[in-house]
C-alpha cells in the first residue's frame, strides 16, 4: 500500500467565539502531494474573507485526516464544508464515516452544489477568454466533471450549473463531459469541432483525473484538430477559483 501524503499542518488561528470554526473536508490522495492543493489554496481566502475565524482542513486521504484535525479544534461547535463537488458516495458515506461521533460538527452541503457555483464557473470562463483574447459568445463552454460508472444519468450539480449558464446566453454554447460516463470526454470535444473550446474542470482535487486523464485528452483532440480555428483551450479547475471562498462561507452558514 502506498505512503500516506502528508500536507503540512497549518498553526489554528484563534477562534472567534461569534463564528464556529470551519472544517474543510477534502478527498486528498494517499499517491498524490499536489490533490489537496486547490481546498488549502481557499484557507488564506476565506481566512482573509472572515478575520478570526477558524478555517482549516482535513483530508480523508492523506494527512492530516479529519479526525486528527478535528482534536486540534478547541470549540463547542463546528461547521464542515465537503470541498466536494457533488453530492455523492464521498459526501454521504465517507465524510460522515470521516467524522465519526463528534456532536460539535454539524455537516453542511457540499461546495459544488451551490447554486452561485454557475456564477463563479461563468466569471472563471470569461477570464480565461479575456487572457486569451477571444470573444466569450463564440467559444464553446465544455463543463468536465468525473460522472460515475457505477451510477451513470444520476442527477448532478454539473448538469444543473451548465443549464443555467445554456440559459444565459454569454457562450456560443455549454455542453458537458465525464470521465467515467456518457458523454465522455473525447466524445465532447469532436462533438465541438466547429469552435474554439473553452474547458473548464468541475473538479475539487487534483488527482489522476486532473494530472493525467484530462491533459492527455485534450492533447489528442489538439493534435486532430491541427491547422484548424477550433482551438482547444483548458482553463483549469473552478476549484482554483478565488470566488470559491464566497461559496464557502455560504454553506457554512446554512444546514
């Protein structure tokens, strides 16, 4: 069994008594340093959005895991946020089993399901299109998230985000793809050949998927589209998003 990846553990700024401290809950990845870096990138944030709180994290792979960051945690009640995307198995079954019999943490929901996420994917897109210099309403928007195999069709939070930014009207089109499920990826992208495509990960760590799977697909699709207009562009995952901290804080506050 491989090492397990240890992130280093930061100094617990002082609680505030007013607000319960805030438990980020992340995946990590016991083969990956790099999968927690987008929810570690948030502490600075969200520490810098509310002054005196406690904000932290913890990893269900890797350390420090969630139940060594939960004793560092001197208060009566505490908030913790899934740095999770979706509503599924993770959220449901692991962060749960993760936190064990703690009655200070009340669970909140899970950062990617929030409805201003459509928000903060469509501000990501258009500042990748602004460093690039193209024009948002003639650029496909491809939404990439990990989908399910055991699962496939359920009700995501991705589809619903892409509904309403089709909605809007600021991007010639919004199409999705999965890793692991109808629409795949590849399949998306030679769907879109008639446009530059704008990529944008609906991830919240930076796995396998992120490192490997994505890049190498997007590589495969550059290389057939050769000589083309259609050029694809990744911007990356929202995950590393400043206006994540704004989300953050909104499930924190609400059951």
């Amino acid at each position: 069994m491989p090492g397990m990846i240890t992130v280093e553990q930061d100094t617990l700024p002082r609680v505030d008594n007013r607000e319960p401290p805030i438990l980020l809950i992340a995946h990590g990845s016991a083969r990956y340093a790099e999968a927690a870096r987008p929810a570690l990138a948030q502490l600075p944030r969200l520490r810098a959005a509310a002054p005196g709180r406690c904000v932290t994290l913890g990893l269900l792979a890797g350390r420090p895991g969630v139940s060594d960051t939960l004793a560092r945690i001197d208060a009566p009640a505490i908030r913790a946020v899934p740095f999770f995307m979706e509503d599924g198995y993770f959220v449901r079954v692991a962060v749960p089993r993760a936190i064990g019999g703690d009655r200070r943490v009340t669970r909140c929901r899970p950062v990617g399901v929030h409805p201003g996420m459509a928000d903060v994917i469509a501000g990501h897109a258009r500042d990748g299109c602004a460093a690039r210099d193209l024009v948002p309403a003639e650029v496909a928007l491809l939404l990439v998230g990990h989908g399910s195999a055991s699962a496939p069709g359920r009700a995501m939070a991705l589809r619903r985000h892409a509904a309403a930014l089709a909605a809007s009207s600021l991007f010639q089109t919004v199409h999705i793809a999965h890793l692991e499920e109808p629409p795949l990826l590849a399949d998306a992208l030679a769907a879109l050949r008639p446009w530059p495509v704008a990529v944008v990960g609906f991830f919240a760590g930076e796995g396998k998927h992120v490192r490997d799977d994505v890049p190498a697909a997007l590589a495969a699709e550059t290389a057939t589209r050769a000589g083309s207009a259609g050029v694809v562009h990744n911007f990356g995952s929202v995950a590393d998003n400043p206006a994540l901290a704004r989300i953050i804080l909104d499930q924190a506050a609400s059951d």
